[in-house]
C-alpha cells in the first residue's frame, strides 16, 4: 500500500470496477466531519484499500480494507487512550432501494448517485461503525479508577408516612361519614 498518496475525494465505482480498479492511499481523518469530534489526535490518519470488481453473480462491488490508530477519550477514567480500528467491508454498488433490496446478506448496499462515490463519506462511514460507542482502557490500565465509597453506610431514617392517621381510622372500624359532623 501506498503510504504517500492521498485518497481521491470522488471516483467513478462504475468504470473503476468495470476495470478491476483499485484505489488506495492515506486519508487524514482531520477531513472527516463527523468522526473528528470523537478524535483526540488531531494527526491521525486511516490507510485504505479499495478494490473494485464484479462479484461472481455480476454484481459491482466494492472490497474495503481500512486501518487506523486513533486516539480517543477513555469513558472509565476520561483520560486519552490509542485505539486500533480495522475494518474489512464489501458493498453491492446499486442505484435504487429496490436494487439494494435484491443484494444478498454479504454485501451492505452502497447507494451510488449520478456514477459518483464519495470515497471520504464511505470510509467515514465505516470509521464510525467500527469505533465502540464507549472506548474503555482494560481496568488495570486506567489512570485514574473510579472512586468507589466502600464504608457502611448508615440506614436511612424511615419517613413517617403521612397517611398513617388514615390507617388509624380505618383500624377503628368508624363507619360514620365524614359529612355526618
């Protein structure tokens, strides 16, 4: 893989994979709109793969591979930790719901408009599946663990209940009415 090249923003799926085309390079995660919020490095970058071809029912699709080391914020101890992703991922290239709805389970549908994929957009995409919603250091490697109170505590005072007097005409067995006085 190429370590110096930039992936393209927008390429033609349907000629690269009338081709066997493949693309690949260095995206810098910086570009991405919606996964930089999540990111603490702002240097970080996703080396990918994309092979593009015909799959044996003469489908077009799409063959990804992306890597990544990132740094994200640890939801145990909030401090910054570096979190690997990977992904491999293949998409049925298709034009409308109903062609996605034909593609067999192993291919998620990539919805292509005017014979243009927006290479960021796709890799963004599969950046943010692959993230765990809650990015957590194993136990033993946080900075700072939780601090957790474990002295006795003292037993709450039981509230008096204000319906208590209540009970105590219904125990009486008073069956006259209020209204009667």
């Amino acid at each position: 893989m190429s370590h110096t090249a930039e992936l393209p923003t927008v390429v033609d799926p349907y000629k690269l994979a009338d081709q066997d085309g493949v693309v690949e390079g260095i995206l810098p995660l910086t570009t991405l709109e919606r996964l930089h919020p999540l990111l603490l490095d702002n240097d970080a970058t996703a080396e990918v793969c994309l092979r593009f071809g015909r799959d044996e029912e003469n489908r077009r699709v799409v063959s990804g591979t992306l890597s990544a080391l990132v740094q994200v914020e640890c939801q145990r101890c909030l401090e910054p930790m570096m979190y690997p992703v990977t992904s491999e991922f293949k998409l049925g290239l298709v034009l409308s719901d109903e062609q996605a709805a034909q593609l067999p389970r192993q291919l998620e549908p990539l919805l292509i408009e005017e014979r243009e994929m927006d290479v960021w957009r796709v890799i963004e995409d599969e950046l943010l599946l692959s993230l765990p919603a809650f990015p957590l250091h194993p136990e033993n490697e946080c900075v700072k663990a939780p601090v957790v109170d474990s002295s006795p505590q003292e037993p709450v005072a039981a509230k008096e209940n204000p319906f208590r007097v209540l009970r105590g005409f219904k125990a009486s067995g008073s069956d006259k009415d209020i209204s009667d006085t």
